[in-house]
C-alpha cells in the first residue's frame, strides 16, 4: 500500500542512523560533518595589537613631538616600554608595547623636519585590536552536526587544530536494470536508450558529499540482478533505477526479496514516482527508483537527499524550501501530490514550459520544484509556491512543510 509523502520522510528519519566517526587532518575535512563540538583553547587575538600602521602613543602626548623608541613589526617580541614623552612607530598586526593607550595612523601625524607631531586630539583604546575580543578561551566555536565549510576551517586553524572528528561519508552504490540501456561510453542501436539515470544521480550523490560507485547494468534476469547487488552489500545505500513497476520485465523488488530485505515502503502517493520502495538489507539501506529519468531524477532530491542527509550526521538534515512567488501561470489535475520543475530566479518560480516523466530537458533547465498538494488544480502568477531547491542545498535542523497548497 503506497505511504503518504510526509509518511515516506517520517519512516528514513526514524529508521537511518547516522555513520560511524573516524579522525581527519584539518586539510581534508572541508564538506565533512562534525561529530564534536569544538571549544576555543586560544584568545583571538592572542595579545593587544594594532589594527593600523602608525605610532603607538600616550595620551598625555597629544600635539607633542615624543621620542621614537622602536619599530615594531608583527611577530616582533619587542621589550619598549611607553611612559610620557616615548613612542613607537608601529605596523598593523604587531604586538602593541606596554603602557600604549593609542594607535595614531601615519596619516594623521604631521612633521616638523624628521621629527613626528602627533595630532592635538587622542582617543583612547583607538585602533587598538584587544586580546580575545573576537574569541575568548572557552568559547564554543562550532558544535557537533556542523558541516565543514571554508569559514568554519578558518576558525579551526585559528586554534591550531590539526586533526578533528568527523561522520564518515556515505557509501553509496549505484546500479540499472534493463537490457535496453547502454552507458553514454557505449553504442546504441535504434531500439536501445543511453542510461541517462545513473550519471545523474552518480553525480547528485558527489555533490552531497557521498563516496560512490557504479556497480554496472544489470539485465532484467534476476541472476544479473543478484550478482549486482551482491556487489553493493558493503555501501551504506544501494540506489538502483527502473525495474520497480509491474511489467512481465521488472525483477528488481524480486530480486532484492530473495536477500534478508526489510521492506520498509513500497509505492509512495506522489506523481510522478509512484512506484518508488525504500527498505533495507542488514546494515544497507536499498532505494529503488523509477525508471523515468525526471521522475527519478525529483524523486532521488525529496527521499534520496533525505536518507545521505540521515546518514551524513548533519544537524540539518531536513529539507528546507523557499517561499516564493510564481512568474506564470500553473495548471493540473486534482488527485495526487505533484512535483514540478522549474526555474528560480532570486525573485519568482517559474514552472518549465514541457515536463513528463520520460524527459531529461527539463532537468538541464529547472534549479528546483515545487511539490502541489493532490488539490492544487490551478496556481496564476504571483500566487505563493514553496520550492525545493536542486542547484544548492537549503537543509533546516527541524522538519518543516513542504507541500503548496
């Protein structure tokens, strides 16, 4: 019996559980996931410095002529030390000297032959960078389920941090069925189709931040089909493509029985991608999409995303969408949930000019879609739609409603 599409999310997220840890170098942890909070060992900055090149100063000094004692550079340990009448000409980053209370720009001095006036009016505290006013030791810095990004390396290396614990990626395997496919690497005759479903969701996978790899095509006999998977039992996720509808050639669901299969859904209320079965055997979760390239390709962005999103450790694991508004006009049959490619723009959605569950085009023109209640029948332009991004990630760490109504 086919399960609700608020059903199918609910039954991943109870059932999928999250990879085991391993230990990497700060220098190949970018895209992972954290699977421990990180807490500052160090103040940012370290010491009192100057944000500017110029002259560190008292502030009984102003519109005197003081004493240059040092040059200090950053990095340099210099020993001055200020008192009334004695200054340094200081460079941005470095260390300020004791007693200093100003930073005076060079800009803002003037000369009287070689000898440096500094301005009548001093503000205390200025241009002067404090010790941990940016990270004070103790502070949390990035909590467990972060995702690693470029910005969150930076404030692991402002720690000195060389190794971190992160989520394993996941592993996922990827097969077709059907005799009539062949790879984009090999020649097709007249009655024969280009596998166009597992390049694409190959490369979905990738860009989610999966360890993959193609097991092959199988031929629609179960022993091809046995073999495949037998070939996938050590990845995290078995996703496969077509032979999961009722035709006298569709093995899959037979194939995958004949192993220790835990059926968890079979079919879900949704068009296109009806007969779409999730479960799993042991520790391998198996998705069975669609053969239909679009259909396949929707499908794998509502439940595919979610089961790696599970996986992954991500605190933000849930789907989010984006509230928008239509750029035209969108019409349809009551009866089922729907998803709709289109194109969003930053500002509207609009819905792709042709799409059906056989195509491939509206895939290359469409960045996200939009899932339609069963009673949506009309939405016009600038009526409100929530999309699910395709081109970018958009993830929320609580579950939220997807559906337009």
């Amino acid at each position: 019996m086919a399960v609700t599409i608020t059903k199918a999310l609910e039954l991943i997220y109870e059932n999928v559980k999250t990879k085991s840890l391993k230990l990497l170098p700060l220098e190949m942890s970018l895209g992972m996931v954290l699977a421990e909070d990180v807490v500052a060992t160090h103040n940012l900055p370290p010491f009192d410095n100057s944000a500017m090149d110029g002259f560190a100063v008292r502030m009984d000094d102003a519109g005197k002529v003081p004493e240059i004692i040092d040059t200090i550079f950053a990095g340099d340990n210099s020993p001055a030390v200020l008192s009334d009448g004695l200054a340094c000409k200081i460079m941005t980053g470095a260390r300020v000297p004791e007693g200093c209370e100003s930073i005076v720009p060079v800009e803002n001095t003037s000369h009287d032959g070689d000898k440096t006036v500094l301005p009548t009016q001093l503000t205390e505290g200025q241009h002067i960078r404090l010790k941990g006013e940016d990270i004070r030791e103790g502070d949390l810095l990035l909590t467990k389920g972060q995702r690693l990004s470029a910005h969150h390396i930076t404030l692991l290396a402002s720690q000195g941090i060389s190794h971190i614990r992160v989520h394993k990626q996941p592993r996922v395997a990827l097969f077709a069925s059907g005799h009539e496919l062949k790879m984009h690497f090999e020649q097709v005759k007249e009655y024969q189709l280009y596998n166009t479903n597992t390049p694409t969701i190959l490369s979905r996978c990738k860009e989610l931040g999966c360890i993959v790899q193609f097991i092959g095509t199988a031929e629609d006999t179960l022993e091809s089909i046995h073999e495949h998977i037998e070939s996938a039992l050590d990845s995290d996720l078995i996703i496969t493509s077509g032979g999961v509808s009722v035709g006298d050639a569709d093995y899959t669901k037979e194939a995958f029985a004949a192993f220790d299969y835990d059926n968890i859904f079979d079919k879900i209320e949704i068009k296109p991608g009806k007969p779409t079965v999730f479960g799993q055997i042991n520790s391998t979760f198996v998705l069975n999409l669609p053969g239909n390239p679009l259909a396949a390709a929707m499908i794998f962005e509502l439940f595919g995303q979610s089961i790696i999103n599970a996986l992954s450790g991500d605190s933000e694991k849930y789907l989010g969408s984006i509230h928008t508004k239509m750029a035209n006009n969108y019409q349809s049959k009551p009866g089922r949930f729907t998803l709709v490619p289109g194109y969003f723009n930053g500002e509207n959605f609009r819905v792709c000019d042709k799409y059906a569950p056989g195509m491939i085009s509206p895939l290359a023109g469409s960045n996200s879609f939009a899932l339609m209640h069963s009673e949506v029948t009309q939405l016009n332009t600038d009526d409100l739609v929530k999309i699910i991004p395709t081109r970018f990630t958009f993830h929320k760490s609580t579950s939220q409603d997807l559906v337009t109504r």
